[in-house]
C-alpha cells in the first residue's frame, strides 16, 4: 500500500515542481508571484525529502519537512510585511519599479 507511486516519479515530479517555481521566480515581476514561487520551490524541496523517507522507511524526511513547513511560514509572514511596506511607499509590487530605491 506504501508504494503506490514509484521513487524515481516521485522525484521527477519535485524536480519539475522545483524547476517550475524557479522559472516563475525569474520570470515574474511581481513580488507576490515571487513569493509564490518561492513557496512552490520549498514544497519541491519538502516532497523531495518525504518521498527520500517513504522509501527508506525512516521518519526523517517527514521532521525535515515540518523545519521547511515552519521556514515557509516565516519567510510568507516576513515577505507580507515586506510586501505591504513596498506598496505603500511605491503604490506598485513590480520589481522593476524598486529598482529606483537605488538612487
């Protein structure tokens, strides 16, 4: 009943997933698809460590996941605040916008 979904498709699968959230981090503008992204990319990494575990028959992949589960809760609460302050003074979430914080 465990292995359901063979290893190698199980990890093909958070290859792709990963992939998919780096390509939206660096191809999107917009502070909000970004932080997306990046949320996209940790569950990758997450569903890579519980599918290691599942076929190791060991726990740890699963404790990975709760530290990368409690990282991503931060880093969305972090990005949120951050995100509120930048539309406030900027009155717009693209990036490219920003780019004039430098001077």
């Amino acid at each position: 009943f465990m292995n359901l979904v063979p290893y190698e498709i199980g990890l093909i699968l958070a290859v792709i997933l990963f992939f998919l959230g780096l390509i939206g981090l660096l191809v999107r503008r917009n502070i909000i698809f970004m932080l997306m992204s990046l949320e996209i990319m940790l569950n990758a990494a997450g569903f890579a460590f519980v599918i290691a575990s599942t076929k190791w028959a060991q726990p740890d992949g699963q404790v990975m996941f709760l530290f990368i589960l409690a990282v991503a809760a931060a880093e969305v609460s972090v990005g949120l605040a951050l995100v509120i302050q930048v539309y406030k003074k900027f009155k717009s979430l693209d990036t490219d916008e920003l780019s004039k914080m430098k001077g």
